[in-house]
C-alpha cells in the first residue's frame, strides 16, 4: 500500500486537484426533488436531510462514466492503485443537502490498501460554511469549504463528515467511487460501494 500525507491538511491519503467546473455543473439537474426514474434516491438515516442519487440503470450509469471520463480522474490516483487495464468507476453520485445538524465522522475506506478513492466537487457555487469537517493526524478538527473547479479525493482512513450548517436551496456536489479493476480487492471495497444504493459496477465490469 502506498500512503500519502496533505501536509496543508495534515491529513492522509487526501488530495485537492483543480477540476473544469463546467462538467459538475451539467448535474445541477439531479440536486432536484423528485429525480427521474431512471435514478436511485437514498435518503440515511443521519442527522441530515441529505439525499445520495445515483443510477438505476445503464444509461444513467454512463452519464456518470462519461463525467468521470472527461474530468480525467483516474490520472490523479494512478501512482497508486494496482490495475490489470484500466481505473474502474464503481458509482456516481449526485449528494444533495440543506441541513445538516451534527457531525456523523466515518471512513470510506478502511483497508482496502488505497485501491479505493472518493472524490468530491460542489455543483456550482458552493455555500460557505456547509462543507467539509476532516480529522488531522493529530486529532484537530479542520473544515474545508468546497470550492468551485477544485475536487477532493481521499483513500484509506481519511476520517471526515459533513460539516453542520443550514441553507435556504439544496447544496450539491458531485462523487464518484473508483479504485482497482481487480477483482481479489473487492471484498475489502464492497464493503462501502454499492452499499449507498443504485447500481454499482465492480472491478470487473459487471454492472449489478
């Protein structure tokens, strides 16, 4: 496994990368209430009116594959995902939300030896003061206002939350989960993807 440190943040295996903020924006439909059949709404059970909305289907699936295309996101996690051919998409989301009313801090990922990444970007213009609460090595709480063109990515043990807060209209961000096209990997992966509803596709393609 290779590790990695923001040494900004404090943080590991975290990383900010400047993103065109007009793809994002191209989902700004999804942050709606109802969605369209063709997508999954999952609404946890948190202290949040957060809802994720993710695909139902093939089509609404490939509109994700092609944002996570032309964002190029494989490229920033390249060093360290192991691959047979390519970096797999597991699932898109669209995460939207306008109360949030404590801290829920968890990991994604928890061993899967950073063959498993999140990434997160805001669609539009993000609400200051809703974003992201991080845990540092040291155990100090940090917050991170998303910004517009610029995306999270975060592995292995990145301990985070949604930061508490309220807006007048729904924020919204765009997430993908991504990681090995190894199939000896899923076990640890699937532990959190496709565990937050819609379709998911796993390391080898299949899309259930």
């Amino acid at each position: 496994m290779k590790h990695f440190l923001d040494r900004e943040w404090l943080a590991p295996n975290v990383m900010r990368v400047a993103i065109d903020p007009a793809i994002p924006a191209g989902f700004v439909d999804l942050a709606a209430d109802p969605v369209p059949p063709s997508y999954h709404v999952e609404r946890p059970a948190w202290s949040s009116d957060i809802r994720w909305i993710s695909s139902a289907d093939e089509a609404s699936f490939a509109r994700f594959q092609a944002a996570f295309d032309a964002l190029d996101v494989a490229r920033h996690v390249a060093d360290y995902v192991a691959v047979d051919r390519a970096i797999r998409l597991y699932q898109g989301f669209v995460v939207a939300r306008s109360l949030c009313r404590e801290p829920d801090f968890h990991v994604d990922w928890d061993a899967t030896g950073n063959q498993a990444f999140t990434l997160i970007t805001p669609i539009g213009s993000p609400k200051p003061g809703f974003g992201l609460l991080f845990k540092t090595l040291t155990g100090e709480t940090r917050s991170y206002d998303y910004r517009e063109g610029e995306a999270v990515i975060f592995g292995d043990q990145f301990l985070h939350s949604t930061q508490p807060g309220q807006s007048e209209d729904p924020t919204a961000l765009l997430s993908f989960t991504f990681g090995t096209d190894r199939m000896e990997d899923w076990p640890a992966i699937r532990k959190t993807a496709g565990f937050q509803g819609g379709r998911v596709r796993r390391p080898d393609g299949v899309l259930e």
